[in-house]
C-alpha cells in the first residue's frame, strides 16, 4: 500500500475530522504496532488508554473467537449471562452498586449526566439539573458532554447548548462552592485531566469537592474514562485519593480495543433509572462483555494495577533524571501509574515528529504535553528505550 495514495483516497471519501498521524497501522501485537513498509514502533499510547492488555492478546483472540461462534448480539430486550457475569465481577471493584453498560466514553458520560438529572427530579423532587464542570476539561464530543467539556475550542460552531452546565476554574474550591445553587444536581471531575495536559486534582482537592457535594446533598461524578482499569496504578483513579463518588464512568480499557462503556452508581441513584428511562441497542452485549470478563480475569491473575503502580514509579524516576538533564526543556512532570505528562517549555510538534521517526508513538496534547499512555503490559526495558531516545532528541535541539 501506498501511504500518499492511501491519504488521497481518504480525503476524498471521509469527514476530515481528525488530524492524523502521518502513519497508516498495519498491524499490531503486544506493545508494538507495524506500518506497512514493515517498520516497527512501540506504543505508548494503547490506542488512546484502551489497548492496555496490548494489541492481539492471545487470550483476548481466543474469547473473541469461542463467543463469535457462541452469541454475540441479541439487544437489551434480552437477558444476557455475559453482561450479567461481568457486572458481578467488576462491581466489587468499584464500591458501588449498580452498573449501566453502553459503548462510548460521551455515552457513558451522557448517561451519567442523565441519570443525576433523573435522580434530583424524579427521586429527590428536587427541581435541580445544572452540571458543574472544570475548565480544559473533555467529557466526550455529544451535545451534552461537548457543553459540559470546559474546552472552548472544540465548542467552535456547534451552539446553541443544551441549558443546565457551568464551568468553574481548576482546583478552585471557593468557585466551585460559589457556583453550587439550589439548581445543581452534580459536580462532574476528572481525576486527572487527560486531554487537558495530563493534569491531576489534589487529593486535598478532590476531598473538598466530595464534602461540599455530600453538605448541599448534590451527586458527585467523576470520569475515570481515561484514568480507569489500573492505569494509575489504582483500580480507578478516585481510590488512590479515598473518596467515594455516587456515580463514576467508565469506558476507553473495558474491552480492550472493542467499543465499550460503562456508569456505575449506588442503589440509592439507580432508582433513577427504572424501566424504559435509558437504554442502547448494543450496550454491553455478550461479545464485549465476554471480552471485558477476560479483560478482568488477566489483569487479576497477572496482578497487572500492582505492576503498574511500580513501573510507573521507576519510570517517573526515570522523567525525573532527563528533567535534571534538561531543565530548561522540560517545565512539568505530571501523572500517576502510566499515565504521564511531559510539560516541554516550547510547542512539542517537532520533539513529537522525532520520536516518531524513531519509532515511538505517542500523543501530543495541549501543544507542549508529551502525553504517554503505554498498554500497562510494557516492559521496564521498553520505557527505557524510549527514556533513551527521549534524551537524544532533547539533546539534539538547539
Ligand atoms: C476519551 C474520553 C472521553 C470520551 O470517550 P469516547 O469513547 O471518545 O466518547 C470522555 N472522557 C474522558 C476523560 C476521556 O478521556
């Protein structure tokens, strides 16, 4: 295949939505995606945080393969085993009770938004409906998860917004606690921004925020769309902090690399979500949730959260080494687990391209954050090769 060719014949037939890579994926196993000259890179992206068991897991294939032959869509008219085992088996995770399963991080995230409204009107009585959101948060691209999403520039041409959302500053509890009134229903939080430049709340933080929403009787939401399933080296992101939202989402890891998402709630909230209120044709049909059962099963038995809490730990070590070394070029480590931002001084495109060339693929957010979100399979030997390179490239630049 010819990639000029392939780029032509793409502009002509798609929606230029996305600015891509310079890159067409031919095929992909463990950390290591190929192109189609044959060239080998090593992801640290996952697919955007969602590959996490690494591309092609031979388990992963085998489920695909005895379920595609056993069942794999009847619709949620239906009871379903699969979606019935996984629920039992990921719930005890959460410290919730309940679990609504769709197939996206917007519908997650929209069901959610869904739900806390549906919750203060139809159980409460309360006529509260206002989502409160930080800025450079992203929450998904639908209408309401576009409006709560506290970035102006994907927002561009797309109004009027549906009512009811607020954006307040980071980390700013005094705003957050001057923006609660008698119409909020929730408080909406990622626990560390991703496409925001890999940007974590403050424990501290995150504590204030749970005790205000539990003082003026309003539900606390966090996404853990990109943070969640281990990739912090915490089941989810929100436990390494200790709090306890009613409601939370979930989506990117579930199925490793099949669409799937999840919103997970307490009892109490679920009421809100009675027969025919919400729904999805495919949410959670039995061929992903036969995967993401698998998906669980491997991450327990090859106690993969523990693993990367320590890699994660030895790698930022690593960071903080090249830091050392360039300190005018690097402003900021952030991140926990492997989920990892590189604050560079300048606009990161050009460091970015080199690393590509050399053959590590990885994201850049915010214009300045190299953002690193590997399959938490990869090896110490394999971050260490990009430290390497990570080192020739700054040293390489003026
Ligand atoms: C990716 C992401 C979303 C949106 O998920 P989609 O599956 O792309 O709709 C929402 N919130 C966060 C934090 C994300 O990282």
């Amino acid at each position: 295949m010819d990639f000029e060719e392939l780029k032509k014949r793409e502009a002509q037939v798609m929606c230029q939505t996305y600015g891509r890579y310079p890159l067409a994926i031919n095929t992909a196993k463990g950390t290591h995606l190929v192109d189609y000259e044959g060239k080998t890179y090593l992801d640290l992206l996952a697919g955007i945080s969602v590959c996490n068991l690494g591309h092609s897991h031979p388990e992963i294939v085998e489920v695909m393969r005895s379920q595609a032959e056993k069942l794999v869509h009847v619709s949620n008219l239906f009871y379903q085993e699969e979606q019935v085992v996984l629920a039992e088996k990921l719930l005890p995770l959460t410290g919730l009770d309940r679990v609504f399963f769709c197939n996206s991080g917007a519908e997650a995230n929209e069901g959610a938004i869904k739900l806390a409204r549906r919750y203060m009107q139809e159980i409460q009585g309360r006529d509260a409906y206002e989502i409160i959101t930080l800025e450079k948060s992203f929450h998904g691209r639908t209408l309401a998860t576009l409006t709560a999403t506290g970035q102006q520039k994907i927002k561009q041409g797309f109004g009027p917004f549906p009512p009811g959302f607020t954006t307040v500053p980071f980390e700013d509890i005094t705003a957050l606690t001057q923006a609660v009134s008698s119409k909020t229903a929730a408080v909406l939080v990622e626990v560390i921004q991703g496409e925001g430049g890999i940007r974590p709340l403050s424990d501290t933080y995150l504590q204030q925020v749970a005790a205000l929403c539990k003082e003026r009787d309003i539900l606390f939401i966090v996404d853990e769309i990109q943070s969640g399933m281990g990739r912090t080296g915490d089941f989810w992101a929100h436990q390494h902090s200790g709090i306890k939202p009613d409601i939370f989402t979930a989506a990117k890891a579930l199925a490793n690399g099949l669409p799937m998402g999840a919103v997970f709630c307490s009892k109490r909230v679920a009421e809100a979500f009675g027969p025919g209120s919400h729904g999805t044709t495919f949410g959670g049909g039995a061929f992903v949730a036969a995967i993401a059962t698998k998906v669980l099963e491997i991450m327990e038995r090859d106690d993969l959260v523990a693993r990367c809490r320590k890699l994660g730990t030895w790698f930022m070590q690593e960071c903080v080494a090249v830091q050392k070394e360039f300190p005018d070029k690097i402003t900021d480590l952030r991140g926990r687990g492997l989920m990892i931002g590189i604050e560079l001084a300048f606009p990161g495109h050009d460091v970015w391209k080199r690393l590509l060339d050399m053959g590590f693929v990885l994201n850049l957010t915010q214009e300045r954050v190299l953002r690193l979100l590997p399959p938490l399979i990869i090896t110490r030997e394999e971050l260490a090769r990009f430290i390497c390179a990570l080192r020739t490239v700054l040293s390489s630049l003026a």
